[in-house]
C-alpha cells in the first residue's frame, strides 16, 4: 500500500471514528479490521512519522441522539422500515435528515445481500401486470388472511393496490374493472403468473387459458401472457412491490383495521398519496408523471361492459337469510332449507333460487348485520307454524276449502286466520262435508268469513253480519243438502225451495 492509500485510508477511519464514536461501528461502516482501526487511533500507522495520536473524545452530538431509544423500538419490535421511522419521529419533533437515520438503522439492522438482476426495458402502454399476494390482518379485531390484487404497469410504475377475502376468478374480474376504471384504459397486454383462474403451461410451448376469463379479455380487447416458469424476472414490476405493500401500506397501520372496506380505502389512499407520487428508485421519476406519458398508449375501454359480479353458493337458513361476508340478507320465508345463488355485484346483490332472481339488496358496509327486508317478515309473521298448521288443516275440508281461503285472504287480510279457527270450529261441530258445503254455497254470494258460513248453517241467507255466537245445529235436510254442496253445483232456487219447504213444516208443527 502507498503512503497515499494509506494517508487516505487513514483519514476515511479518523472521520468515521469522529462521527460513530464506536470502534465496532467503524468497522460495520468501512469493512477494516479492529486491528487497523485501533492502529490508526493510536497513531501508529500515521503516513508521516511523528503525527501525534488521536485522543479518543465523545463523538458530537447529533440530532438524532434523543430519538435512539425510540428509533430501535420501532424498527426491533414494530419491524418499520428506515421510511416510516423517519415519518414517525418527525412527526414529534425530529428536524435531521435521512442520511443520518439510514446509517442509524443499518448499524442497528443490517442490510440483506443485495442480489444480482437484469434489467428489462418496458414499452409504455405495451404491458401491464398483475398478481395476488397473502398478507394476516387484523379486521374488527379478529385476525384473518387477505389477499392483495395488484395491478403494475412496468413502464411508470404505478400502482393499483385493493385487498380481498378469496382470488377467486369473479373476484378476480370485479377488480381487474376497478383498476381498469381508474386507469381510464388499459394496456394492450396484460401478464399473469401461473394462477388457475387466468391460465397455465400445461406442456412445453402449450398454454391452457381459463375459458371465462378468455371471454373477459376478448371483451375489453386486451391479450394474456403468462410467465413462463423459471423466469422470475419477467413479472418481477408486480413482484418485487409486494414487500413494499407489507412494510410500507400495512405496517404503517400495524396491519389493524376496523373492516375490510377501511383496509381498501386505506390501501386507495396509499396508493394515491404514497406509492404513486414518490420517486421511484428505478426510474428516478414519479409514478404518476410517468403515468401521463403512458396514458396515450392505453387501449380505451369498451363503451359497453357486462357488470362484473361474484357468484356464491349459498343455503337459505331457518331464520329465512342467506350469509355474504358475516352479514345476512333476507328472502321469502317459503324458500327456507332451499340451496341459492349469491350474485355479488359491487354495491349489491341479488339472490337466485332454481335459477331465477327473488329478490335483491343494496350491499350492507358493516359486519354482522342481518338485513330484513319489511315484506320478507310480514310474510314470516303470516306463515308461522301455528299458522300452517290452520291452513293445512282448513285445505282438508273438501274441494271448495282453497278457492273460500283465496276468497278469505282477500276479504279479510290479516284477520283470515282468526276465521280459519271459527270455520275449522264449526267443522267439528257440524262436519267438514256440511261445512265444505255451507263455504261453496257462501262463495256463491262473494261472502266469505265464519259467520257467512254460519248463517248458511242455520238456514238463513248469506250477507256479511257482525260475528255472533255459535250457530244452532241446521235440520237433517238442509245438512244433506249442505254435504251435497261442495260436490254439486245446484240451481239457487233448489235451496230457496228447500228452505221454504222446511220453515213451513216448522210452523204447521
């Protein structure tokens, strides 16, 4: 070595000594060995002879000083990258720089072996990439697994970043329209890893794409890639950013949120005011300056598009609900036990039974919350089980019982069942086949209700009288002709002639 290396070498450990204070941190920052260090301190590898030996003095202060305890919390417990701890000491009262964090948290967490890559020049407009990534969150203070949907454009490096419960392919499409959206376009071919729901190699050269998603892409006029195996690099714009959405978006938040709707509006803000407006350590640009440039390359998007929407399987419950998302959405009660299909949409849903809509609902933003809607649960407090146990006994009396019960729904409403009891109680009395014939004879006059049918019981004509107590038991003819009724279709007169008959015999006794 030459006295001018060594001169140098000299000064650079004299001034990293100065600034550390630390003979070990000396050593981390420029690689010599303990033994040099101390050599040079005690001036004993001086270039000119005789140079007088270094006193070893505190170390300046620093502004940083005050923070240490805090800085090594930060980034040994909560894991913070050198970026979110200079935002959080800042944020109580730190005015230095980056620089002197940056040395700081490598002295207190070296950096990992940095690897070898190749760059890959990317066209604007020409690609864009996507992929899912598994992060453990913290929603509503349960802790559960989401998976990050991330939408990549190689050339400006913006992001489109948005969290969901599954990768399944509608959930897949519903995204892919939101990034779309927000682009404005799109680009005119869009990369994929080797995800079941997009495609696969299935054979040398030979690629098997998913046939629904192929119809998606045709749609919007755009064309799939997939990654070939072994080729890391070629998705790496998607992949490398993955890391960055765990330290930077989610840790930021402790990766706590109060519901999977504040985890997207957290990660849409991220992206916009963080991830999309830094300068990017590639391009040395802004994502989003770059982005303007791109956008004249985007294919636009198609002027008509299907709604996209989630489709889930679903079994109707005993309290007449199907669950989505730990909250339950109404249907009719008949439809109770059945197997249904969940089409969620983005700001609803609609609910199919055999294949046909029964009903829909706006989509609820909250958690375990039951939405009932009014109709669903007046038809439940009308069909409770004491209820068809009326109806199904009513329906036996005979033929004519379910177009009197039509008739009684519609005349009476809510109040039909409290004449199903007082029919079905005359039926115990009289017989269902004279009472079957009493509600034929009653429906012939539009009158339907308990005391119509009572009045044709005691030989008197129908009309609609305020309810009396229980009806005398008719004469041995009128009951024959009243069992007669429900399977005959006589003549009016037939019963006015028989009734005279009956009330002349009456007076001559």
């Amino acid at each position: 070595m030459t006295s001018g290396e060594r001169e140098a070498r000299r000064q650079r450990i004299l001034a990293a000594f100065q600034e550390t204070g630390s003979l070990k941190a000396t050593r981390r920052r420029l690689g010599h060995s303990l033994r040099t260090i101390r050599r040079v301190l005690r001036g004993l590898d001086a270039a000119t002879p005789g140079r007088p030996v270094p006193s070893r003095t505190q170390a300046r202060p620093s502004k940083l000083d005050p923070y240490r305890p805090m800085i090594r919390r930060l980034i040994l417990d909560d894991r913070l990258t050198a970026v979110l701890v200079l935002e959080e000491i800042r944020a109580v009262g730190y005015t230095g720089g980056y620089s002197a964090l940056k040395r700081f948290v490598r002295q207190v967490r070296p950096s990992p072996k940095v690897k070898v890559t190749i760059w890959v020049e990317h066209p604007p407009g020409a690609e864009g990439q996507v992929d899912w990534s598994p992060y453990r969150v913290t929603l509503g203070g349960e802790e559960q697994q989401v998976h990050a949907f991330s939408l990549v454009l190689p050339f400006s490096r913006w992001m489109f970043v948005r969290f969901a419960l599954d990768e399944q392919l509608d959930t897949l499409l519903r995204l892919h329209e939101d990034g779309f959206v927000e682009l404005g376009g799109h680009p005119v071919r869009m990369t994929y890893d080797n995800m079941t729901t997009v495609g696969r190699h299935i054979g040398e050269g030979d690629v098997w794409i998913n046939p629904r998603f192929e119809i998606y892409a045709k749609e919007h006029d755009f064309e799939v890639g997939l990654t070939r195996p072994g080729r890391p690099n070629d998705h790496a714009s998607v992949e490398r950013p993955m890391h960055y959405i765990e330290n930077n978006c989610l840790r930021r938040r402790r990766f706590r949120f109060d519901s999977l709707d504040d985890l997207n509006a957290h990660a849409a803000w991220w992206c916009r005011e963080v991830a999309n407006v830094r300068r990017h350590g590639t391009t040395r640009e802004r994502p989003v300056d770059r982005l303007e440039r791109e956008r004249a390359f985007f294919k636009p998007l198609a002027s008509v598009r299907p709604e996209v929407f989630r489709t889930l399987a679903r079994t109707v419950g005993s309290d007449f609900c199907v669950a989505v998302d730990t909250n339950r959405y109404s249907l009719s009660p008949r439809f109770a036990g059945c197997p249904a299909t969940v089409r969620l949409y983005a700001t609803r849903l609609e609910i199919l039974v055999e294949g046909a809509v029964v009903v829909g609902h706006t989509l609820c933003t909250g958690r375990y919350q039951r939405i009932l809607l009014p109709e669903h649960e007046e038809e439940f407090r009308r069909h409770t089980p004491s209820r068809r146990l009326l109806e199904q006994a009513f329906l036996r009396l005979g033929p004519s019982a379910p177009d009197y019960y039509e008739g009684l729904k519609v005349q009476r409403g809510g109040g039909a069942g409290y004449h199903l009891q007082r029919i079905l109680a005359l039926a115990d009395r009289h017989g269902a086949a004279v009472v079957a014939g009493a509600m034929a004879h009653a429906a012939r006059f539009g009158n339907f209700g308990a005391e119509a049918v009572a009045r044709v019981l005691t030989g008197k004509a129908p009309r609609t009288p305020t309810v009396t107590g229980d009806a005398p038991l008719p004469p041995e003819r009128v009951r024959l002709w009243l069992e007669g009724m429900d399977v005959e279709g006589r003549d009016l007169a037939d019963y006015d002639r028989l009734i005279g008959h009956e009330e002349d015999t009456d007076g001559k006794e």
